[in-house]
C-alpha cells in the first residue's frame, strides 16, 4: 500500500509499498511548497493502488493529485539510492479530476456568498429608489434668494415710535421697536423715503438732499446703528428712492431757475414742456403733484438724459449701498423724463452693475420697481421690455379692493401671471397699501381687514405688509369734522391705549393727529389679530405650496407637469375661495366672505380630508388656529369671516 506525508523543511516523503521512502523537493521558482494529505491510501478512494499526493493552495497553483506508475515508482526509488532528488512538475487546475472539486468543494461558504450578493442587491435597489424620490423632491422645491416668497414689512420712520418726544418718529424709536417686527419672520424691513426734506413728512418727496436723512429721525450715524441692528437679527434693509424728481428748492433746482443756460441748465424739465418732450412715462399723477393743495413748495423733474444728473443720482444710489443697505425700490420711473427710449436702458443697467459690486456671496442686492412702471412699458411696446425686466429682481404689484369689496382676484393673477412669462428672474410682490395708498381698514371696513390680510399671505409670489395693517389701522382724520387728512396714511402706529397710543410721550402731540379709536385699535388690544398674522407668516415661510410664485418654471416633467402653483376656485365678489399646491407639498384652501350677508360654504369640494389651521369669525370677535379636522361639508361664512385648511397632496 502506498501513502504520502510530509517530510522535514516541507520535503515531500513518498512510502511505496515494500517500505522504501522517497523524498522530493521542489526547485521551482515559485518556491511552492509540497504539503502530503496524509489521509488516506488509493485504495481507500476507489483509486487503482498507486501512490498520490495533493498540491493546496498557494499564490499560483492549486490542489491537484499526482498519480505515479509502477514503472515510475521503480525510477523514482532508484534515483533515490543514488541521491538524485527528483523535481515535481506543476499542472493546472484544469487537469484536476472533476470529482475531486465537487466533493471537496466548500459549499457552505458558497451559499454565504450568495446570500451576502443577494442581500447588497436588495439594499443597493433601496438606496436607488430613495434617492429617486428625495432627487425628485429636491428638484421641485429648488433653493431659493432671501426676497424670493419672503415677507417685507413697510414702515414710514417718522410714524412708527418718537424716542425724543418732539412728536416725529425716529431711528433710534425703530430701533427700540425691532423686536416688535422681528416677530413677524419677515425677511427685510422696508423703509419709506428718509432723505431730507424741505417739508419732512408730509411732503416726504421734496427732496433737498439724496446723500443725508432728514434730521426729524436723526443722522448718519444713527441710520447705521440701525441698519447694524437689523442686520443682526437676521433681517435685510430695503430703501425706497424717487430719483425722477426733487424739491423746487433743491440747490440744483436754484442754480437753474437762477440760471437756464449755465451748468445746471439742462438738470430739469421744464413742467410746460413735460407733455410735449416727454417719453411717455407719466399719467395723473403729475397733474396730482402740481395741485395748489400743496401747503409749501413744489417739485421739479429731472432730466434723466443729461449725464450730469446721471452722475449724481447714481453717486447717491452708490452712497447708500455703501452704508449696507439690502436693496432699493425705485419708485416713480413711470415718470422718468428721457430724450431717447435708449438712456432708460443704459440708467437701469449701471444701477443693476453697482447693486452687484456691493453685492456678497451670501447676500445679494435687489432691485424693486412698480408694476405701474412696466405697464407703461408695455403700452408704450417699449423694444426694450425684456431686458430692463432682467435687471429688475421684484415687480411690485397692489392687490385692488374697491368700497364694495370687488376684488376680481382671478384677473389681477392673471395679469401678474403674464409678467411672470416675460422674465423668470423676477417675482412678483403683493401688497394691500403702502406710504401712497388710503390705508386697507379705511379702505374695506376693519370687519374685512383681516380676512384681506389672511388671503394676501396666501398669494404666490412675496408679500409685503404696510405697518399698523394687522391691527386695522385706519387714516388720520379730524374728529370735528370727521374727513380724513391729506397723507392721512401716514398715521402713527398705536402701540397701547394710553395717551397718545404711546408713540410719543404724553405732552407732546404727533406730527399727525392719533385716530379716535386707537384705544380698541392697538398691538396690546389685537395681540390676537397679531398672533395669527406672525403664525400665517412662519407657515408661510416653511411651505412651498404657499411662497412659490404663480408659474413655476423648473422642471415641470418631475413636478407632475403642472406649472401653475393656484387655483381660484371661486371669485364673485362675495366669497373668494383660493387653492394653493406644489408636488409632494402641502395643499392649502382659503376661503373669504368679503359680502355684505352671511353664506355657507361646501369645502369638501376641493379636499376630502384636512385640517383647519385658521378660522377667523368677526361677529363673534373670534379667531382660532385650530389644527383639528373639522366638518367641511357645510361651513357657515359671515361678513368677513375666514377659513384655511391644510391638507395633503
């Protein structure tokens, strides 16, 4: 019987059968190493008797069996006797008996294998199909700039908190009054005209100086403590700016009444020669301006062609960006005075390039212009249209209510909607008043006012709120005679009801008188109404479905192919019922009774299950953030009552 085992230093020890050993090295360059099995004899596989050895596994060559003769045996133990070591040869795995690999094969570690390969392809198509859906969300909901869907708050300075009692306020009263704002989660703070003026506020747009504030609310150096303290609360600076026009008493405006031919002689237009030279980009408003009513002084048109007035209003613009100002709203320039339709281009572009020089990474300057002034473009087929409207990053648009509470909301979305198409770099900002607007509660009744607010926060597109409008500030008026003041929006703010509403001390009467009825028309006494407006705001500011404007213009293929991000699903001047959505977003439905009687209304028309986040019931002084599910079917309206849902898509 022949067997095989290992010899000393890996020598490979052969037993034949009548006893005689035979030792074998290996020589080769691979230096593999010979290791005997040991196991068993060739009889006992099966085999033919004969003499066997395995070759294991090494780094180029596998286990195998090599068979020697009879024949080779007696050689084999001849060069032994003659101490000639014989040399292995090394065969390839191919030449391995078929039945020495499956027996001796190790199936248990295969099927582990397996098992391991089957279970990274199942996590492998998991990870793929989730980060299918989160790229699919991703791309719906793209990121967006600070001014995009956010909320402005407006505020007139000098009506807003006297810090020094002489019955104007002042920057450092805002100051004092930041955290009151800050509430809000508005994203910037919008400041009306603060340069000085020869007759600051009330004729706030006769302008003396573009380059200094008006000393009513202090100076420079308080105007930059201001703008300081906005920014640290997170809150960018907007400054609203008339450059088409300034005080007859100007000092440009001396110089060239004095003298028509010297260096100041082409500063201004003559007012007689307006209508004959202009380019179109005026209406009414300048035949408002030179009314008589005026108490004192006047104003004059710039000569936006002539490159020194060029020169020195952009030195301006340049002056207060320097000073960190967010932004500017550049009001009016539906009035600019040009010779040729090209300078307005050329004007509009150099503001675009000194918005960007003293723009950062993190916070970019922005343009803000009226839609009445691109409307006068329109009309006027301005070649132009386009690009002005690249430079622009907001068209400010006033949601129109009338005294019997028309709202036409479709049409006016419509119209906005259209401006969308022109430019997708600009959005569209809603507002229910400003500085040149009759306030909204004096406008629609304090019984709608909230209603109006609820619905404009649910507008596509950004918003912005004219401060005192979340606790119905309504015009000054004289309570002998009851008729409402020239500015009369331009009323202090009401901050509690003792004296004077405290917005200046108690002996001292404010620049414009208090309304009447600031004692119920306060932030202590509607710090409800407040409430809900700063909670509209922060879902708001969290939901696409809310701040994404009307036409959305990304990829429309993942967004379930709907650019439109509203519906109006009722608009008859009684009850508005308005729907906003974005895929894989909430769903919101607001609903107003703007008419004069009370209506039931069938929400579950347009969702099946939701909750109500905000019912507003004005003739029983309620209001209510709910987030409970309520009976949608019949939902019972009174004047001014309101309702939004929320739900999912």
């Amino acid at each position: 019987m022949d067997s095989s085992c290992s010899g000393p230093n890996g020598d490979i020890v052969l037993t034949i059968s009548d006893g005689s050993q035979l030792m074998m090295k290996e020589r080769s360059k691979s230096n593999t190493s010979l290791i005997s099995r040991c196991s068993s004899t060739d009889s006992e596989q099966g085999q033919k008797p004969e003499c066997s050895t395995n070759l294991l596994e090494s780094e180029i060559s596998q286990p195998f069996v090599i068979h020697l003769s009879q024949e080779d045996r007696q050689s084999t133990s001849a060069e032994t006797n003659s101490n000639y070591s014989l040399r292995t040869r090394e065969f390839p795995l191919s030449s391995c008996p078929l039945d020495v690999l499956v027996f001796q094969w190790n199936w248990a570690g295969f099927r582990l294998g397996c098992f391991v390969v089957f279970v990274c392809v199942l996590v492998g198509l998991f990870c793929v199909v989730l980060m299918s859906v989160t790229s699919q969300t991703s791309h719906c909901i793209p990121a967006r700039e600070w001014w995009q869907g956010a909320v402005s708050y407006e505020v007139f300075p000098a009506s807003f908190q006297d810090s020094d009692g002489d019955g104007f306020g002042d920057f450092a009263g805002l100051r004092w009054r930041l955290p009151y704002i800050q509430k809000f989660n508005v994203a910037s703070i919008r400041l009306n005209s603060i340069f000085s003026a020869l007759d600051y506020p009330l004729e706030y747009t006769h302008v003396i100086d573009f380059k200094n504030v008006d000393p009513h609310l202090g100076n420079i150096a308080d105007f930059e403590k201001l703008v300081q303290d906005i920014h640290a609360r997170g809150i960018h600076v907007i400054l609203d700016m008339n450059p088409t026009i300034t005080s007859d008493q100007h000092p440009w405006a001396a110089h060239w009444q004095q003298n028509k031919s010297g260096e100041y002689g082409y500063f201004y237009v003559e007012t007689s020669e307006i209508k004959e030279k202009s380019s179109g980009f005026q209406d009414g408003h300048v035949e408002e301006k030179k009314s008589p009513n005026r108490p004192f002084g006047g104003e004059l048109f710039l000569n936006w062609s002539h490159p020194a007035v060029q020169k020195e209003m952009n030195s301006a613009l340049e002056f207060w960006l320097q000073k960190r100002v967010d932004g500017v709203y550049i009001k009016g320039l539906e009035h600019i005075q040009i010779t040729v339709e090209r300078d307005l281009f050329i004007i509009m572009k150099h503001w675009r390039f000194l918005l960007n020089k003293y723009s950062t990474d993190t916070r970019r300057n922005i343009l803000l212009v009226s839609s009445h002034f691109v409307e006068t473009l329109r009309k006027k087929k301005s070649r132009f249209l386009i690009s002005l409207l690249k430079f622009c990053d907001i068209l400010d648009f006033h949601l129109n209510f009338n005294v019997s509470h028309s709202l036409d909301l479709k049409a006016q979305l419509t119209v906005a909607d259209e401006w969308s198409t022109f430019s997708e770099s600009s959005w569209i900002n809603w507002h229910l008043g400003s500085a040149e607007t009759t306030r909204l509660a004096t406008r629609i009744g304090t019984t709608y006012t909230l209603g109006a607010m609820v619905l404009l926060l649910t507008l596509p597109g950004s918003v912005s709120l004219f401060y005192g409008d979340e606790i119905k500030l309504q015009d000054s008026k004289d309570v002998l005679t009851d008729k409402g003041y020239r500015e009369g929006q331009l009323c202090p703010m009401q901050w509690t009801s003792s004296v004077e509403a405290n917005f200046t001390s108690d002996l001292t009467s404010p620049w414009l008188p208090i309304h009447p009825e600031f004692s119920s028309q306060n932030v202590e006494e509607c710090s409800d109404d407040v409430s809900l407006i700063r909670q509209l705001i922060a879902t708001r500011k969290k939901s696409a479905s809310l701040w994404m404007k009307a036409i959305y213009d990304g990829k429309r293929a993942v967004c379930d192919g709907r650019p439109f991000t509203y519906v109006v699903h009722s608009d008859d001047g009684k009850l508005i019922t308005l729907e906003r959505y974005f895929p894989t977003e909430e769903r919101y439905v607001v609903g107003v009774n703007f008419g004069m009687k009370s209506l039931t209304a069938d929400f579950a028309r347009f969702v099946s299950e939701a909750h109500v986040l905000i019912s507003i019931e004005t003739n029983l002084h309620k209001i209510k953030m709910l987030h409970k599910p309520l009976n949608l079917r019949n939902v019972s309206l009174s004047p001014g009552d309101a309702l939004l849902i929320e739900t999912r898509t």
